[in-house]
C-alpha cells in the first residue's frame, strides 16, 4: 500500500508540473495575444487619426473643403496616377511597355482623372454610411461613366479603346458587370481611403501664395493639352475615311501629328466607322 501511494504521489507531482507548464504557456499566449491586440488598436487608432487630420485640412488654405481648387487637384493628379497604375498593371500582366496615355502631351488619362472627380462629387456625402451603399455607388457611376466615354468616342471620333464584347455580361461591349463589380471596389477605397489621404496632402505641401497661380497654370495647360488631343485624333478619324485638309488646323494635325505619331500614343485605339 505504501509502494502504492509513493506512485500516486509522483504521478500526481508530474501531472502537477504538466498542469504548471500548461498554465505557463497559457499565460505567455493571452500576453502576446493582449500585446498582438493593442498593436493592432494603436494601429487603428492611430489610422484615424491619420484620416480625421486629412479631412480636417488646412483651414484657410485656397483649396480646403470642396471647391475648385481640390477638384481640379485631385483630378490632376489622378490623370496622371491613373497612367502609372494602369501602365505598370499592363507590363506585369504582359511582360511589355505599353503607352496608356489618353493626351498627346504628358503621361495623363482625362478618364482617371474625371472618374475620380465624379466618385468624389458622388460619393462624398456616403463617406460615413455603410459600405454597400458606397460599393453600389461606386459600381453604377463608374459603370456608366465608362460606358458614357466609349459611346462618346465611338460618336465623335468613330473609334473606340476598349471592347468587352468577349467578356460575360457585357453591355453593348462598353461595359461589363465584372468591371462594374471592380468600380464598386475602387469607389469604396478611393472615398474610404484614397481621397483622404490625397486631399490631406494638397492642403499641407500645396504653397498658399503661388498655389492658385500653379493652378491656373495647369488648368490652362491641361485645356489645350485636351483640345490639341481632341483635334488631332479628330483629324486622324477624318485621314481614315479619307477626307483631305481643307483648313489650316486640319494641315496642322497632318503635319505635327501623323497617323504613325497617334499609333503610338494610343495603340489599343481601334476604328469601327
């Protein structure tokens, strides 16, 4: 009986040591866990923060709230990050260098740039409401804008740059509900995220006293940069179903902007007249 309870008794122990160690490792895992937990609210914390000084701006400055000037900005800059993203997704899914560009000078896309001047205008007023709502915002304008812009093209110009025929659930080739499904995403990060982040930085690095002037600068740019764009593939249109140069901007367009130029410059432009 003796024999017995010293077995016990050292049985007992180790199960005792076990229940110990288990104990031990328990409580290192909830202090990793509490410590992996207010990693991830100072985080959090510290993102809306981040968010609530972006939209709180620079009182005072000539682009803060909602006006002209942050519009024009935002559209300036998504212009041309519309072109970087777009020419970087092309080359990683191809393997080659592809010009994305929607104007004749410069790495800018009118497209970008008004699609995020419309989501911003649109979506603004949701920046605080359930995502769905945001998400079915986003799909719907920026579905039918896309499908506005190739209709608009294909009647002024009789081209087109992007056809979806090929893809399930497309509407007259303009636009297609996968692509749809991706303008709902981007309408949710760009008023969630994106147009925090970037009307932020235009109030804190955009010069107060030289900043109007900077922007009129670029607005006058970007006008005849769009109309010389406008004109020369106009006249490229006019060249294709065979029309000669009757006027002085049309010999103009001949002359500084051949077919071989515009190839180029738009080389996934396809003609449909």
């Amino acid at each position: 009986m003796e024999e017995i309870n010293k077995k016990f008794e050292r049985r007992r122990a180790r199960l005792e040591q076990k229940l110990a160690r288990l104990e031990q490792k328990q409580q290192q895992a909830l202090a990793r866990l509490e410590r992996r937990e207010a990693r991830t609210l100072l985080r959090v914390q510290r993102h809306e923060e981040s968010l609530s000084r972006d939209l709180a701006g620079v009182p005072g400055h000539f682009a803060h709230g909602l006006n002209f000037y942050k519009l024009f900005w935002v559209f300036f800059i998504c212009c041309f990050l519309g072109v970087v993203v777009e020419t970087v997704y092309v080359f990683v899914r191809t393997g080659h260098y592809m010009q994305r560009t929607g104007l004749v000078w410069g790495p800018f896309n009118l497209i970008y740039g008004t699609g995020a001047v419309l989501l911003t205008l649109c979506l603004h007023r949701l920046q605080g409401k359930n995502d769905r709502w945001v998400f079915l915002g986003g799909a719907v304008i920026g579905g039918s804008f896309e499908y506005f812009c190739s209709w608009l093209q294909e009647t002024l110009v009789g081209t087109v740059s992007w056809d979806y025929s090929d893809i399930p659930f497309n509407l007259h080739g303009r636009i297609n509900l996968l692509y749809c499904f991706f303008w709902g995403l981007l309408g949710l990060v760009w008023i969630k995220e994106l147009y925090p982040r970037i009307s932020g930085w235009i109030e804190r690095h955009l010069p107060r006293v030289s900043g109007v002037a900077i922007t009129w600068l670029l607005a006058v740019f970007m006008l005849a940069n769009s109309l010389v764009s406008g004109g020369a593939v106009l006249r490229m249109a006019q060249r294709y179903e065979g029309l000669p140069a009757a006027h002085a901007w049309q010999r103009c367009m001949d002359q500084r902007f051949p077919d071989e130029r515009l190839e180029r410059i738009y080389p996934s432009m396809v003609h449909t007249r």
